[in-house]
C-alpha cells in the first residue's frame, strides 16, 4: 500500500484551510485518511502552518511520500531538513496574538464610569425643543405686527 501525506481540504468557497493528513494513495482528496498530522490556513497573514513535526517524522521514516505542496510546507517548517538532516531554515512569521476582548471592555466600561469628557463627546447632545419653538414664534410675530 502506497502511503501519501497530502492536503485534505476543508473550508468555503474561496476560503480554503487544509489539513495535513496521511492517507493510501489511492483515497479520494478529501476522503478517508489514516492520521491528520498538522492544518495549512494559506488566507491567515502570515499563513497559519501547524505541523506535528514528531508524527510527520515518523510518517517519512517509514515511508510516505509527501506530496509537492506539502513538501514545500515541510521544508518551509523545517521537518523536510531534519529529516534529510540537513540545517534548518530560518523560523516562520508568527502572527501577532489577538487582543484580549474582555479586558478591552472592561478598560472602556472604567473610562466611562470615571465621568471624562471622552465619554460624552462620543454622543450627541440632545436639543431644547421649547427655547426653539419660542425662539421660532416670536420673530414670526413680530414681522405680522409690523405689516399690519
């Protein structure tokens, strides 16, 4: 039985993601697979690339072949050089981490507690409708006592 590490893909329309999986070679591209070892994210800046370097090892020690996208991930996560025992290349951009939301919150929610001016500059004041209604009346008035 010929052995493969390929791309399984997975993911919408024009949102691809894959995930890294060994399976016969003869199995459909998103079919049956033997063990899934890592996930490729290509959309992600930088691209997410997550391979289990210990199972891929094991994978290519006994014999299964990579596919060409996948050996170019191999060799851009440098299990491809240690394998072949080769140096390993330079380490992949990692993306920044995401921001904590709740702590994000609670620093705003404090902001506006606190009574700064920050706080009532984001709404719009409200409007005296009764200054403008006499305001709006009395020249009106005025201009009908003056034409008679």
């Amino acid at each position: 039985m010929a052995v493969k590490i390929k791309l399984k893909r997975l993911g919408m329309i024009r949102n691809a993601q894959y995930r890294i999986v060994v399976a016969d070679s003869r199995t459909k591209r998103d079919g049956r697979a033997i063990e899934e070892i890592g996930l490729y994210h290509p959309k992600n800046d930088p691209s997410r690339i997550e391979i289990d370097a210990e199972r891929a090892a094991y994978w290519l020690g006994v014999g299964a072949q990579p596919t060409e996208p996948v050996l170019k991930l191999l060799k851009l996560t440098g299990d491809w050089q240690k394998f072949k025992g080769e140096p390993a290349p330079a380490p992949l951009k990692v993306a920044e981490p995401a921001p904590d939301r709740h702590a994000l919150y609670e620093a705003a929610a404090k902001e506006t507690l606190s009574g700064g001016d920050t706080g009532t500059a984001a709404t719009t004041p409200k409007k005296a409708k009764k200054k403008e209604e006499t305001e709006a009346a009395a020249p009106a008035e005025t201009q009908s006592e003056g034409e008679a």
